[in-house]
C-alpha cells in the first residue's frame, strides 16, 4: 500500500535523524550557555556543568521541536557558523574593552548574546534582509552580477 506524499513529507519533516542534527547543530551552542550557567551558579545538586549543559540544551531544543519549530539542515548548520563566529569575536572585543579574564557571569552573558544574535540572524526575517544587503553589497565588491549566484 503506498502513502500519499502529504502524510510521507510529514514523517520526513520530523524525523528522527533531522531532530538528532538539529540538536547537534543548535543544541551546542546552548549546551555551552548552560555549562557557563551552572558554573556561574553554585549548584548544591550533584550534577556536573557538562550534563547540566547537555540538559539546558536537550530539553530547549526538545521545547522548540515540540512547539514545532523545525528548522531546516541548512538553516541549523547556518546558526552554527554564526554562532560560532560571533561568540569569539564578542569574547575579544569584550577583553579589548574591559581588559583582564571574563568573569563567569561575562561569559554567560557573552553566550547568551551570541546566541540571541546568531538566533536572530539566521531564523528572523530581519536577518534574511542583513544578509541579503551584504550580500548584494560582497557581489558589488567583487564585480559579479546578481544573476550569476542564482
């Protein structure tokens, strides 16, 4: 009996295997906010900061799979690089200015601002048209026209 390609694409949005690199893709970079968060906070449970960071990660990208909020591969793989990207550039600038170690506080809000910014970038409409002007804006640098990147 065959399915009809509704119920079929369906099943293929919420799979197992795209959940898993979503996780992997998004889920790092809040499984460090929560490794800097529970060691910012003296935890009385006996929970390590790698597995309270596993858990904030986890359960954030299970409550997002859930609410449904399913991005694509490429959409995930493009938060990474930019979160990626942004935490230590943000990590820099914040010594350059302030001068000496980044307290675990510093951190935590450095991660949550590399996130937030990373989020907003990739998944938000106003992200799209950032990167569209720059974009538009490398093609005219380089010299090579619109048409020929599409």
């Amino acid at each position: 009996m065959r399915q009809d390609s509704g119920s079929e694409s369906a099943r293929k949005d919420s799979s197992f295997v795209r959940l898993h690199s979503v996780w992997v893709l998004v889920g790092s970079s809040l499984c460090g906010l929560g490794w800097n968060v529970a060691d910012a906070v003296p935890v009385v449970l006996p929970v390590s900061s790698m597995d309270a960071g596993l858990l904030v990660g986890t359960v954030v990208v299970a409550l997002f799979w859930v609410a449904g909020f399913r991005p694509s591969l490429s959409a995930s793989g493009g938060y990474f690089v930019a979160e990626q990207a942004l935490h230590p550039l943000l990590a820099l600038g914040s010594g350059l200015f302030s001068g000496g170690a980044l307290g675990p506080w510093r951190e935590v809000c450095l991660r949550s601002l590399s996130v937030g910014l990373a989020g907003a970038l990739v998944f938000t409409g106003s992200g799209k048209r950032l990167r569209d002007c720059v974009r538009t804006r490398a093609e005219g640098l380089v010299g090579t026209p619109p048409e020929a990147n599409r």
